[in-house]
C-alpha cells in the first residue's frame, strides 16, 4: 500500500560502517626490524552483514636489507584482508619488502550476524612469519545485531502504525513513513544512513527515561579524522518529520528523554490546516548539530521545557503558527568556525538569530510565544528575533530568561538578564577543541550570569532539570541547574 498525501524525493546510498580505535605508537619487532604503525587493530561496534570501514596500517623495513614474508594467516574470516593490493592472504609467499621501504596493510571487520540482542566480541590474531620469526599483530572486534529497515526502493511504509523496540538498535538506510502511531520504547537507538528521515502521519509517542534515552542519530561509527569521531559531524541524516494534513484526526507528539543528534534537521513539524494543529510536548530532551534546523514548528501547538537545543547552522528554533511554551530550556547556538578549530561542517553556519518568532504570514495561525526562564544565546549579538506587525500588542510573555539580544519591547516581558556583548561566562564550553579533546558543555559555569535569575514562581512546576537535579529557590535559567561539582 502507498502512502500519499507526499511527494517526497527520498535518496539513499551506502557506506560502511565501523568505529576504529587504534594506538598511536609504533611497534618494532627485535627480530626483523619491522615495523607496524600501530600495535592492535579494533573496531568498536559493527554492525553484522554490513562491515566496517577499513583502516589502513603501514609496515615498514627499517632495516638496510630486504625482508621477506613468508606467509600471513589468521584464525577466523571475521577480517578481511589485502597486502600490498593482494586481498588472498593464502597467495602471499615470499612477499619482499625492500630495504627502508614500506607496503600498506588493508583491514575491514566484516562479521556474520549472531542472532543474539546483544554486542559479540571477536578477537583474532594475524600472524606474519617474517625470515623465519613469527610477529603478531592483535585484531577485536565487537559485532552487533541490527534491525536492518533497507529496500530496492529506498522507502519502507507502516500503514497501520509501528513500534521501535529497544532490545537491538535499528540501521535505517531507507526512509520511513509510518501511519497511524508511532511509539519508540525506551532506550532505542536508531542509526540513520546518509539522507535518511522518518515521517510520523499520525500520533508520536517517543518517551525515554534519563537512564534509558530514546537516541536517534547518524549510522557511521568510526572516525572522520583521527581524533573526530564522525558523531562530531553535522548533516549525517536527514530528519524527523511529523506531519498532519487536514481532515485527519488531530496528533499529539509526546516526546520526553529524546536525543536527535547530528542530522539535518532535528525536528520539524507541520500542520497543513492552521485551524487543525498538531500537539507537541518536547521534554527533558537534547537536539545538537544539525546542519539547518534544530526545531521547527509550523501551525503547530508546543510545550518544550528543560530541552538543549543547540549548534544549528540555521535556526535552532523556529516558530510560525501556534502557541508554544518554552520553558527552562538552553538554546544556543554556536556552530561551527570560529567555535571549532577543525572542518568538520559540510555547511557554514547562517547570520541568523537562534530562535526566529514569526507571526507575519497570513498562512499560519497566529504565533503566540511564551519564552519562561530559558537561556537564547549564540554567535551573533541578537539571537532572539521576534517578527511580529505591532510588537507593543504582542501577547506572547517574555520572562525570567538571559538572552543574547537587544531589549525586547513586548508589554508582557519582565525580569529578563540581556546580554549584548560577550557573554562566554554563561556555559562551561562554547568550542570544540579537538587537539585537547574538548567539546561543547552547555552546562553553566561558576560565574554564569544565567544563575539563580529565573522566575522561582514559573519554575515551581518545574522542580527538576534535564537530568534530574532539584532546582534551588533561586532557580538558573536554562535547562540545567548548576551543580558545584562541575
């Protein structure tokens, strides 16, 4: 059955997958004055029937004479191997290696799938007899079953609802349209393959607990250079679509311990009838480095509290049709250059403000925002932008929020911290710094400005942050509370 109502392009292609973790120091072998850029081989989490990347290890001849291998074997077929181009390690005899010269060693984990919910781990050695002396070189592995979501068509339709389960983590290389409900346990992780999304047509129900998040994310799993995960990346997958069309029952979206992770965009949601819209409740949840949009809510209803939602290269929130609450939530947006000190974006970030109120086009409901003891900060000098014909008759409330930005002339806005300068107090860390393995901490810092300037009468319906820490009488803005012991 086709689902309609779209006409979506979906795109998917195929990589492979791996996180491979290696040593930096070389090894020489006392014998053969050989050697190996790299004492062990490992790949951490590969998945079965699909294989990791492969990674590349030299041997060198430090010697002033050739040497030669005699033979190279394994125990397993778990690895693949090539020397020197040669991938039938069983033909290799008598394989010179000229004197101070080098030949590259080609490894891939490709692993069988065990049938088993959990992670399998796979240990083997290549040994290489080398003028009569036998050097070793580690190899592990850990294999992971997947529920695997891939057709010829690169799209995968659920008429009548579907669940995510949590006991293995899913590997969707198509993109998924799901009618009916659609329920993700906890603790399910979702790998997403380059372009990939998933389109809700009906309810959501997506509630994760702090022990056991709902995450959702790209699928590659090795490294993007040696010291950057691929994690780090922004643009892996496309993103997560709830989608309502009128004359269809009215969805509500529940989301609570949720973690969209470096896609294109996080979240975007769209009600074509702006008299008939979707309800979104967003809690306890983070949407971080996607390359356009964090949240996006079209004619759409909201309650977002104690959500980060940080470093898109758009908006990190948008708003247009509806009225939407947030509360206690850290929008900041600080993505790539300068606040990086690697390349790791295929996009560059946009001078545009973190959070966008758009209350302009006659084809939304009006948008009523009410923005309650949140932190708006980013980049740019204003990072709140409310786009409004009459602010001085804006409804929406403003309070109890440090903000980045000019003064905001709204008649309900009160006891708001405006910070139009620097303000790299407020966070623990702003950049990514990955020659000191530093990345973003949007945790407070011991001087922030944010501390103890939220509403206290707001937050009393809010007495714990994202992770769970009772707020203090004179709560902090933002979605964390600070804790002395950061």
């Amino acid at each position: 059955m086709c689902l309609n109502k779209n006409n979506i392009l979906f795109v998917c292609g195929f990589v492979l997958l791996s996180m491979i973790a290696c040593h930096p120091q070389d090894t020489i072998t006392s014998a053969t004055q050989i050697r190996f850029s790299q004492d062990s081989v490992y790949f951490d989490t590969v998945f079965t029937s699909i294989g990791s990347s492969t990674q590349r290890i030299m041997l060198y001849n430090d010697s002033k004479d050739p040497v030669f291998i005699e033979s190279i074997s394994s125990k397993t077929t778990y690895f693949q191997i090539n020397l020197d181009g040669e991938n039938q390690i069983d033909l290799i005899k008598h394989y010179e290696i000229p004197a101070q010269d080098s030949i590259f060693l080609f490894i891939r984990a490709c692993i069988d799938p065990f049938k088993q919910d959990n992670p399998v781990l796979i240990e083997d050695t290549l040994l290489f007899v080398i003028d009569n002396n036998v050097v070793s070189l580690p190899m592990q592995a850990y294999g992971q079953d997947v529920i695997l979501l891939k057709t010829k068509e690169g799209r995968t339709e659920f008429p009548s609802g579907y669940t995510f389960h949590a006991n293995r983590p899913y590997l969707i290389y198509d993109t998924v349209l799901v009618a009916g409900k659609m329920q993700i346990m906890p603790g399910a992780t979702l790998y997403m393959h380059n372009n990939a999304s998933i389109y809700a047509l009906g309810s959501v129900e997506a509630l994760g607990e702090k022990n056991a998040p709902i995450t959702i994310r790209g699928d590659r799993l090795d490294k993007l250079f040696e010291k950057v995960p691929y994690k780090y990346a922004s643009g892996q997958w496309g993103g997560l679509y709830f989608l309502h069309y009128k004359g269809e029952p009215i969805p509500t979206y529940e989301l609570n311990h949720v973690h969209l992770l470096s896609g294109n965009i996080g979240l975007y949601c769209l009600s074509e009838d702006k008299d008939e819209r979707g309800i979104l409740s967003m809690r306890n949840s983070k949407v971080h480095n996607h390359a356009m949009y964090g949240v996006v809510l079209q004619n759409t209803d909201a309650d977002i509290s104690n959500c980060e939602i940080s470093n898109c290269a758009a908006y990190c929130v948008y708003l247009a049709g509806g009225t939407h609450t947030l509360t206690h939530n850290t929008i900041a947006s600080f993505f790539g250059y300068p606040y990086t000190t690697i390349n790791i974006h295929q996009v560059m970030r946009e001078d545009v403000a973190a959070l966008y109120i758009n209350n302009l086009s006659k084809q939304y409901a009006p948008t009523v925002a009410n923005i309650r003891n949140c932190i708006i900060t980013g980049a740019r000098e204003n990072n709140i932008a409310l786009a409004t014909p009459l602010p001085s008759y804006y409804t929406g409330e403003i309070i109890g929020n440090y903000i980045k930005s000019d003064t905001l002339q709204v008649p309900n806005s009160r006891g708001n911290i405006y910070a139009q300068k620097n303000d790299s107090a407020v966070f623990i860390n702003t950049h990514y710094l990955y020659k000191e393995y530093i990345y973003y901490d949007f945790h407070l810092d011991s001087l922030s400005p944010a501390r103890g300037i939220a509403d206290s009468i707001i937050s009393l319906s809010y007495p714990m942050d994202i992770e769970n820490l009772q707020r203090k009488p004179h709560p902090d803005a933002g979605c964390y509370e600070y804790l002395n012991a950061y």
